[in-house]
C-alpha cells in the first residue's frame, strides 16, 4: 500500500469510530497498528504507483506522523470535535426555529449551517427572534408607578416587587430618588425647597431617559385604564362593536347583498336558471374626537397631593365613559331621523307601538311578536331573536316578576305565564329617567346583533380606554397632560330594535 492509502484507510477508521461516538475495537486498533508498522517500513522515496492526481511524495510532514501516532488519542479529539459540532449546531438552529438534524447528519461544517440558516431566512422573510428584557430603571418606574397607585387607594393586581416599600414616599421624596438613580447627587437636591425642586424637574419635561415624569405618565394610564373599566354604564351591554382605521366618513360602497331567488328544481336533462343577487346600501360610519385638559400644578407636589396622579385623570374617563353612554341613550331617545331620512322609530320602519304602557304580560308580548315580524331590505322574513329589555329605573322589579313567575300576577284562574323564563335580559338606567324629567319615560326591546343590528359604537382601531398625553402648554406651570378618545355612533338597522312610548313614572 502507498503513504497515501495507508493514511486515508486510517482515517476512515478514526471516521467509523466517530460517528457512532465510540472508541476504537480490538479489531479497529489492530488494523490501525498494523497500518501504522506498514507505513514506517516504507522507504524513503518510495512513492508506489501513485496517480498524478494528489501524490504525496515521501517528504510527510511531522504533523502527518504525529496525527498517526496514537489512533485512540486521535479517536477521543474525533469525538470531542463532533460532539461540539453538534452541540454549536443544535444552539444556532434552535435561536431560528430550525431543525438541526438534517445538518448533524450530514456532516455540515457550521460555515455551511450558518450560510444555509441565512438562506432559509431570507427566502421566509422571517425575522431574527428577539428577546428583549426589562433593565433596572424599567423596573424602578414599574415599581414606583405601582407604589403610588397603592398609596392612593386604587387596587393593584400583581403589583410590581418592591411597590409596597415606595409607596409610603412622598413625591419629593420620589423626585429625589429619581434624581439619585441617574447620577445626580441627592444631597444636592436634599437642600433645596419643594417650590425649586419642582421647577428643576419641570425642565426634565423633553428628556425622553428622565423618570419622574415617565412615573408619572404610567401612573396616570394605569389608573385611567382601571377606574375606566369600573364606570357602572349599560350602553355596552347591548350595542355592537366597532373598529374604524381613520375620520373619514366610511364609504358609500358598503353594501347588504340579498335578494337571492328561491332554489328551483331541475328536471332530467334541465338547465339550471341564472340569478343576479340584489343589494342595498347600509348607512355610513364617522368617528369623533373627545377630549379634556388637566396638570399637576405647583402646588399640588408642593402639598403632595396625589390625586392629580389618580382621582383627576380617573374621574376624566369616568365622564368619558358616561358621555358615551349618554349619547348612545339620547339617540334612541330623541328618535332622530337615520340614514333613510325617516326617524329611526316610525311606523314606516314597523317598530314602535302606537300607544305607550308600562312593561306588562301583554306589552311585552306585543314587542317581541312585532320584531318578529320583521322583513329584511329585500321583503324576505327573517328571524330575529329578542334578548334584551332596556327600561328607565323603576320597572325592574316588575319585570322580575313578570319574566320569572310561573303565573300571571293577579289573574283570575292562575293562568300559566308564558314569559315564564323567557330567554331576555333586563338593562336599566337611569339616563332614561333623567332624559324624560317627568314626562313618559319609553323602553326598548333590542334583538341579538346576529339575528339583527340596531346600534354601533365605533372606535379607532378599537381602542376604548382614553388616551393620555403629556404635552406642554404655554403659560401653564407644571406638567400638563391631554386625555382623548375617539368614537362614532350610528345606527346599523332599525329592524334591531323596537320602542314602546311607555308612561310617566311616579
């Protein structure tokens, strides 16, 4: 056997042994002895009949020799360097959501897996994962901004580690330790009065790293968001949702197809008949924007007041909130003209009784057997589902009664009561009671929105809660924020929804 033989036999031996991650056997170490003796007998010189495509002359190098040495210490750097080609492998495929078999098993160097890697990333689009993790300074303004929501009485689900230690901190106390955690000397800012200490932190108002005011900010949002959510309105309980992209009023081109022709049979050997689907425009959508003004004036950090942080923003969504639930009840109840120019309850329209009551056995039947009656834009009958009652304060207890009562009240054979259980909900609010001041006070039935629409309320791209914003105001002293929200009303189809005129509540 020639040098060249003798080497690559040897290391299809090492090979073996390394890819089954194993040491050499009895017989692999006596073969690679063997060879080793032949390869030490050979001349010098002595080249064999080896081709002219990658000779090796005698001259080995004393690498060659030493890397046939000793084959089991060659085997163990084998294996070692594979098991660490796997592992860089495993680590940089697992980082991209790729499977690293393939590459294992092929003997990929890790150039080869990196280039593949990009490729595959770039024929996906996919981007590299990320992690990002919060540092100290986040954590503090979390902590701190907790800690004030605390100290003001508003609960804190899972309040941030160490938010009950800040919240016994007054807000010069909290300025200082910002102050203190980027740099500044506190003792600096120990010796100064409230009045200097606030003018020092109102230049910090266009530093986007400062803290105290980033406190703030989360401090103002957090507590908007939850008292937001507490505010007792009805209006949500059955209107639908909406979500509109921008102000402009939505296009004329959104339309209700319907119409569509009975299915027809069709005889042996018959044709099948065209139709041509018919459509009707549905009224369009616009958003509005609302908003109020308030600031932390000098005097309340002077005094360390906290409620501009808590009760002022919270009472801003508060009447954010009941805004829109005032508008929502004022449009059915001023029954203003829709998108058809008639008024949304009218005879034309089929929903709204001719006299008005107060709920009863009888009048409850009457609506529900009126929406029922209902046909689409296209003259078809649909099914409508009533599901809710809306009533100004004062019949609720009525209701109960009525819908929950096996007989009717005050009849004279107990007669059975066929709303006993009936599947309806009751809403009641007192925006009804204070709208009608004393003179008839009308209720509502409203059907499932999936059976059939009555009342949208519209959001931009579905954000409820407020928005809060600091901002600057010329003149003002103090920090002062912005607090706004976007919504539109519009009614989505009459057919939802159906008005008894009712009567004066005593």
């Amino acid at each position: 056997m020639t040098r060249q033989e003798i080497l690559k036999r040897q290391q299809e031996i090492v090979d073996a042994a390394k890819r089954e991650n194993r040491e050499l056997t009895a017989a692999e170490r006596a073969e690679f002895d063997d060879l080793q003796r032949q390869f030490e007998e050979l001349p010098d010189g002595a080249e064999g009949q080896e081709g002219a495509q990658g000779q090796r002359t005698a001259q080995t190098t004393v690498t060659e020799r030493q890397q046939v040495q000793d084959p089991q210490q060659a085997a163990q750097r084998a294996i070692a360097a594979e098991r660490k080609r796997a592992a860089d492998i495993t680590s940089l495929c697992r980082s991209f959501g790729i499977s690293p078999e393939e590459y294992i098993n092929n003997g990929s160097t890790m150039d080869q897996v990196r280039e593949a890697v990009l490729g595959r990333l770039q024929q996906t689009g996919a981007p590299v994962n990320a992690r990002v993790t919060a540092d100290e300074g986040d954590k503090f303004r979390s902590r701190a901004s907790d800690g004030m929501l605390l100290r003001a009485g508003i609960a804190v689900q899972s309040p941030a580690e160490g938010a009950n230690q800040i919240r016994g901190m007054s807000l010069r106390d909290l300025a200082i330790e910002c102050y203190s955690r980027e740099g500044e000397d506190a003792m600096h800012y120990l010796r100064m009065d409230s009045s200097e200490l606030y003018s020092n932190l109102c230049r910090q108002f266009y530093n986007p790293t400062a803290a105290f005011p980033s406190i703030l900010d989360n401090t103002i949002r957090k507590s908007i968001v939850q008292l937001y959510n507490q505010v007792p309105t009805t209006f949500q309980a059955w209107t639908t949702k909406g979500s509109l992209s921008d102000f402009k009023e939505t296009p004329d081109h959104e339309y209700v197809m319907g119409g569509l022709g009975d299915f027809e049979e069709v005889p042996e050997n018959g044709e099948i008949k065209a139709d041509v689907p018919r459509t009707e425009l549905l009224p369009s959508r616009r958003l509005k924007t609302y908003g109020k003004q308030f600031s932390m004036t000098r005097q309340a950090f002077i005094n360390d007041d906290i409620g501009f942080l808590t009760k002022i923003p919270g009472a801003y969504a508060t009447k954010a909130k009941m805004t829109l639930d005032k508008q929502v009840y004022s449009l059915i109840f001023n029954n203003k003209k829709i998108f058809d120019g008639k008024p949304l309850f009218d005879d034309a329209h089929a929903n709204v009784l001719p006299t008005g009551a107060k709920p009863s056995q009888q009048t409850i039947q009457k609506m529900i057997l009126k929406m029922q009656r209902q046909k689409d834009q296209f003259g078809e009958a649909i099914y409508i589902i009533p599901k809710w009652i809306i009533v100004p304060v004062g019949y609720e207890f009525d209701l109960a009664v009525i819908l929950h009562s096996t007989q009717v009240t005050g009849s004279n054979n107990n007669d059975i009561n066929p709303l006993y259980n009936y599947p309806i909900n009751i809403v009641q609010t007192p925006v009804l009671n204070a709208m009608a001041a004393g003179k008839a006070a009308p209720w509502f039935m409203v059907a499932d929105p999936m059976s059939a629409k009555s009342i949208q309320v519209d959001y931009l791209n579905g954000q409820e809660t407020p928005i809060v914003r600091r901002m600057e105001t010329p003149g003002t002293l103090g920090f002062t924020w912005n607090i706004y929200t976007d919504w539109g009303i519009a009614v989505r189809d009459f057919r939802g929804i159906n008005k008894n005129p009712g009567e004066v509540i005593e």
